[in-house]
C-alpha cells in the first residue's frame, strides 16, 4: 500500500487531522539556537541565518515537512521533491505559525524569495537526515528517553516478529502499569489504542513525534518494522533503538535499490552503534552472516534451522504443537535451555518467534527483569496471536489461509508450511503479482506456485499504474514454463476479478484440501492506476466458504477493516 491508499472504511483525514494524531498534547521544545548547536555536534554543520538577534531564542514546538501540516510555534522542514522543493511553500508554512525553516542551499533561496526574512532558516546539506535529529531535539527524545525500542528488519517476517515481540512485551509492561506500542504496516497501536494512520511508514518528523505522544500514553515499549524504504528515506533518522533484530533477506525492493548488494547495505545501515544498542542477527543464510560480520556495536546472533555454526543463540528440539510447533532456546554458551512454542503455522513463525524472544531476552532497557520473560516465554504462550493478514487461519476443513507472500521466498516459506499439514488433501492457491515492482520476480513466483500446489489460479493483486493482463500473463509465463518442464500435472488456470477467483478456490476445494490466498494478507483496497477497489482477502474468502456449506472459524480479534467490509 502507498502512503495515499484509502483507510479501510474510505474516510480520509485531511493532512492536518492525520498529522494531528502524532502530536502529543504538551512539547517543552526549545530554542532555534540550541537546536542549531544539537545539529553542529552531530556534525551537520547548520548554517543559521536570523531574522534578528532575539531570533535565535525562537522557541520551536513542533516540526513538520508538510506545509499543510504546519502549527504555531513548528520548524518547517522544507526538502527538495521530485517535482517541488518544499520551501516553495515557504509563505503557506509561515502563513500557518511556523517559527523556522530547515532546508538547503537551494531551499533556503527560496524561502528567502517567497518570505523574505520573516522566518529564520537553518541551511544544512542532508536535510532529510538532519530531520531526525532536529525533531528529536524538539520532542525530548533521547538514547535514553523512552519507551524501549525494538526495531525488526528484514524481507520477510517483519511484521509477524513485531506482533510477537508486542504480545511478549504486553506480559512484562502490564505488572508495572504501562503499555506497549506497535508501529508497522497493518496498524500503529499505543496499548488498545489503534492511532489513525493512512502512512505507510510515517517520516521522520511525525515518528518523533510519536515517541513523545508514547511516553504521554504510558507506553514503557515499543514495537517497529523497519522497511528498508524507511532506512534509505531517512525516516528513522535520530531514533535510538534498544535492540534492533534482523529475519532475512531475499529478492525483494529491486526496483528501488537495483541489486542485492545495494539492498543488504540499506538494511545493514540499522545495525550500527550509533543507531542501535544491541543487534540480534538470525543467521540461517549468508547474508545473516554478512550482516553480524557487517554490524557494529554489540551483536548477538542466533541460528534457527539447525545448521552447525558458532551462534549465541541456537533453535532446537522443534516438534509440531496444534497448528504450530514448541522448540527450545538454547544459549550456547550459559547453557541456558529455555521451551515455548508459537501457535502459528510454518517453521518460519518458528524463526519470528526466535528472534522476538532473543531480542527480548538481550535488551538492556528489560534486564533487571529477564526472571520475567523466562517465566512468560515459558507459560503465558506469547507467540500464539492472530496476525492479521499473516498465516491467518479462516477455516480448519478445507484448511483456508491468507498469507502477504508477495516475494519468491515468502511463497516458498508458505506453500512448504502447507505441504507440512495438508495430509492427503491438494494446496489451492490464488496468486498474482503487485505492478510497478521488480518485474523478474513474477515468472519465479509463477514457477513456485506450480512447482508446490497442485491447483494455482493466478489473478490480480496490486496492479497499479500497470496493465493488469500483462503482469498475469508474465506469472503465467513462468508458471507455464515449469509445468512443461517438468512435466506437472498441476491444475492452472487464469480467473479475474480477484473475488471470482477466490470463489474459484473454493468450489474445486474439498474438506480435506488447503486453500492459501498469497500476496494481499491484510490489505483492503486494489489499485488500479489509481481507482481504489475495494476488496478484503479475508472477508471474501470467510464469504465464499460460508456461501458452499463449509464452517469458518468464529472472528475473535476482529479488525476494523473485516468488520467494516463484512
């Protein structure tokens, strides 16, 4: 989803009421002088042009990069665009209260064009780095300022790992009255409370401000994805993490960062001592190894599918529990043997769950109470959740699932986890591809889905700007391809819309069979060039098996955006 995409039930905030719900009610702030001292000490080298020598005493209390965004009392943070340069809007932010500009050489003529000197203006080269800094100074954060945060990188499983390290963080924040906040690509929380958001990941001025809006809810942890989007935007720059944790990384983001190599490099930039206080890298494959061998400061590092290997942290004695499994961490060199298990399907929730559990047990900010996540991994079951959109259980027979595998390796993780269960009975897959991405995924993921289900409809998932035939017809390609190949006896056929093919699944499926939705998970809208559709995975899938006679399972968290389509 893009930062515009519609909020489920298609009411849209206004920039400002979406800005709104970041801010916290009171801001001590400070003056444009220390501010411009914060930033010479990180080695921006801020040059300050006044409007006057009482100026440098502006008292800035909030900061924005939107000008319609802008308060009284808020540094604008004017950045060049792809078509504007945000100090074109100079006279707008003024207009609106604010009491500074941050910006560049070419910014800071502009500002001078549009309002002459009525605002001061601090000039750096790296405006979007300097943001970060520059708000936190603004909104009191610290390395030490609170809550604790635990930041999750990675291609795949980003967002499961945070829900399980928020479920785990739940169990220790409650017995000393706080609560846990969630910042990730489903939702953003603050204990219950669920913050209005229509960002994908918010930028860096609003994520600050969201830390002092934590801190004024109570909030003592806090749980983030941390997209590589995000790391290469600037937009978690200034933010301190407690422990920061890394999954994987596979073929995904291409079209933004054009080779692997460039895509390792902006995940691995959130594993440094100046970003983050310990790292917990999961070194199932080479480039978990590059990445410990690349991060800087302390490094914990933890194996999960059993390969012999110098680890501190190793998974073991996995066995399969209900629809997931129990396993046991072991610290290698204490010795330490720790049980707890996830109720989620797959060996890769396995892996989320790990890493949730080291990251926490390593955590500097939680050490004085580690007795107390032992004794939760071991007896509150934490890692047993529903995930919206991720592995998420509709109906047990046929066995109906919706996944967010939109990658070739999220696809095989998927399709290996339903093979593990499915018995006798056949894997149904719906499958499509998301347009304006990296386009040589799509015959891979098209040959994947032949290759390990035994019926694959192929339809449409985000096309976006795209011909939405086109991108079938290239999964389909490579879906074809392989079944001549190999000589599969796969069922594969093409069915639009989306909902027409989710019905399709269920009509061929038996109660013996599994039905995987792959690639939207929770996401309720489809793009085509800009007309929203809209459609929930999930609400149709509980509709069509409904509608043939079969039992779904009762809804117990119900998220806003099933029960608005439902």
């Amino acid at each position: 989803m893009t930062d515009s995409d519609a909020t489920p039930d298609d009411v849209r905030l206004s920039v400002a009421e979406q800005d709104s719900v970041f801010r916290p009610a009171a801001v001590t702030g400070g003056a444009l002088e220390d501010l411009a001292g914060v930033l010479q000490s990180a080695g921006y080298d801020p040059l300050v042009t006044p409007v006057g020598r009482a100026s440098l005493q502006t008292r800035l209390t909030g900061a924005a990069m939107n000008p319609q965004a802008v308060g009284e009392g808020d540094l604008f943070v004017a950045v060049s665009g792809a078509r504007f340069h945000g100090a074109d809007f100079a006279a707008a932010a003024a207009e609106a209260g604010a009491a500074a500009v941050l910006t560049d050489a070419q910014g800071a003529v502009r500002v001078r064009e549009n309002v002459g000197y009525r605002l001061p203006v601090i000039e750096v080269e790296a405006v979007r780095e300097a943001a970060g800094p520059a708000a936190a100074f603004i909104y009191g954060n610290t390395s030490e300022s609170g809550p604790a945060l635990f930041g999750v990188t990675g291609t795949n499983g980003k967002t499961t790992t945070t829900y399980f390290l928020r479920s785990l963080l739940d169990e220790l924040m409650r017995s000393c009255e706080l609560t846990t906040g969630l910042i990730g690509t489903i939702e953003i929380r603050a204990g219950s409370e669920t913050i209005p958001s229509q960002l994908t990941t918010p930028e860096a001025v609003q994520l600050h401000s969201l830390m002092a809006l934590f801190r004024e809810r109570h909030v003592g942890a806090a749980a983030m994805e941390v997209s590589s989007h995000a790391i290469s935007y600037r937009r978690t720059a200034g933010l301190h993490y407690d422990v920061a944790g890394f999954t994987n990384l596979t073929q995904d983001h291409l079209d933004l960062h054009g080779s692997m190599e460039d895509y390792f490099r902006a995940k691995a930039e959130l594993f440094t001592r100046s970003r983050t206080r310990t790292s917990v890298i999961t070194v199932d494959d080479t480039w978990g190894h590059q990445m410990a061998h690349a991060a800087t400061g302390r490094v914990v590092t933890l194996a999960t599918s059993g390969q012999p290997t110098e680890v501190d942290w190793e998974v073991t004695e996995v066995a399969p529990e209900g629809l997931g499994h129990a396993f046991t961490l072991h610290h290698r060199h204490s010795g330490e043997r720790i049980r707890t298990r996830t109720g989620l399907p797959g060996l890769f929730n396995v892996s989320n769950a790990a890493l949730a559990a080291v990251m926490v047990l390593e955590s500097e900010a939680l050490r004085p109470r580690r007795d107390e996540v032992i004794h939760a991994l071991e007896s509150a079951d934490p890692f047993t959740i529903s995930v919206p959109g991720r592995m998420q259980v509709i109906a047990t027979a046929p066995a109906a699932i919706v996944d967010f595998a939109h990658n070739p390796d999220a696809m095989i993780r998927t399709l290996e986890a339903a093979g593990q269960t499915r018995g006798e009975g056949r894997i149904i897959l719906v499958v499509g591809a998301a347009g304006d991405r990296d386009r040589s995924k799509r015959p891979t993921m098209g040959a994947i889905a032949v290759r390990m289900a035994d019926h694959v409809i192929i339809s449409d998932d985000d096309p976006h700007s795209e011909d939405p035939a086109r991108i079938r017809d290239e999964v389909m390609q490579g879906a074809r391809e392989a079944v001549d190949s190999g000589r599969l006896s796969t069922d594969l056929e093409e069915v639009v819309p989306r909902a027409d093919a989710i019905r399709r699944a269920v009509e061929v499926a038996g109660a013996q069979d599994t039905i995987i939705l792959a690639g939207r998970g929770h996401e309720v809208h489809q793009d085509f060039d800009g007309a929203h559709h809209a459609i929930d995975d999930r609400v149709e899938l509980r509709r069509a098996l409904d509608e043939a006679g079969f039992e779904v399972l009762p809804v117990e968290d119900r998220t806003a955006s099933e029960e608005d389509q439902s």
